[in-house]
C-alpha cells in the first residue's frame, strides 16, 4: 500500500509534496522570462540581473531620472521573491540608502504596488518603472521619512541638498 501511495504522490499534479516542485518551475520560468525581457528591451535607466545566479536574488540599478533631485544618481536595489511569486510581491529594498518621502534609510519601500495593490500582471520591470516615478512624484500622502516628505513640499533646494550630501556620504564611504 505504501508503494501505491508513494506512486500516486508522484503522479498527481495537485498533491502536495508535487505542487511544490510545480510552484517552484513555474517562478523559475516566469524569473527566466521577466529576465529576457528586461535584457532585450530593458526600461530607460534600469537593469535587473540575478545575484550571482540566484533567480531568487536579485540586483538592480536606478538612474536617477532627468528633472528629479536624483538626476545623475546611481540607486541598488534588492529583489527576493517569494515562493508564492508572481502571486504575491517580491521584497524590494534599497541597498543603497536614499533620501525620499517613501523610503526610509533601512532601505524599505512604502509603494502600493509592493504591498496591497500588488497583481500577477506586475513584474521585475513595472516595478523599476514605478519606482523611477516615484523619485520624481513622492506620494507624500504615505511617507515613511516625514521629514523628507515635509521638505520636498516646502523647501526644494534644501530637498536637494539632503539628497546630494546622503548620496555624497554614501559613495564617500563606499571609497574609505
């Protein structure tokens, strides 16, 4: 009886020790293809890639966009995707730490998309989208750094110069 139960496990998509390894081919190729996407027609100023070889890590680049305080600004970011991807978000977080209303220096993001209003249609790519727009139009309605949200509504050019002088310390501090 067990050899008959052991062979019925192994042939039944729907049992659970199956759906697992089920699970786990389909985020590899859903990974697979969000990659080739993004290496054959990446979005303007950002790039994602495995972190060496992981499809579960990754690592990504924002350019900070023209007309923004973060134009000319190199941004890391970190992806780790669950098992349950691309039915529940990945964890996005800042590596290198920004000043901005809806990240705090932890590197954590207060984005809808990342939380709540997260789809199945969303991917590695529309996630760098919105994040790129978000560094042009903070939603300072839900900020997770006050302070910067206040200043970006206020005083613009002392906006910028936080984010310049955090930057600076960063990429000083990277070359110590």
């Amino acid at each position: 009886m067990a050899n008959a139960t052991a062979i019925m496990t192994a042939t039944n998509p729907s049992s659970p020790q199956r759906t697992g390894a089920k699970d786990s081919g389909n985020i590899m190729k859903r990974l697979q293809s969000e990659l080739m996407t993004l290496m054959t027609s990446p979005p303007p100023g950002c790039s994602a890639f495995p972190h060496n070889g992981d499809m579960l890590h990754w690592d990504a680049t924002l350019l900070g966009p023209e007309g923004t305080p973060y134009a000319g600004l190199t941004l890391k970011l970190s992806f780790e995707f669950p098992a349950r991807y691309p039915f529940v978000p990945p964890e996005v977080r800042f590596i290198t730490p920004i000043y901005h209303p809806n990240f705090d220096f932890k590197g954590r993001i207060c984005l809808d998309i990342l939380k709540d209003k997260w789809s199945a249609v969303l991917n590695v790519g529309t996630v760098l989208i919105s994040l790129q727009s978000l560094l042009g139009e903070p939603n300072n309605a839900s900020p997770l750094n006050g302070q910067a949200a206040e200043l970006w509504d206020s005083d613009m050019e002392e906006f910028k110069r936080q984010v310049l002088a955090r930057h600076r310390d960063i990429v000083d501090g990277e070359e110590a």
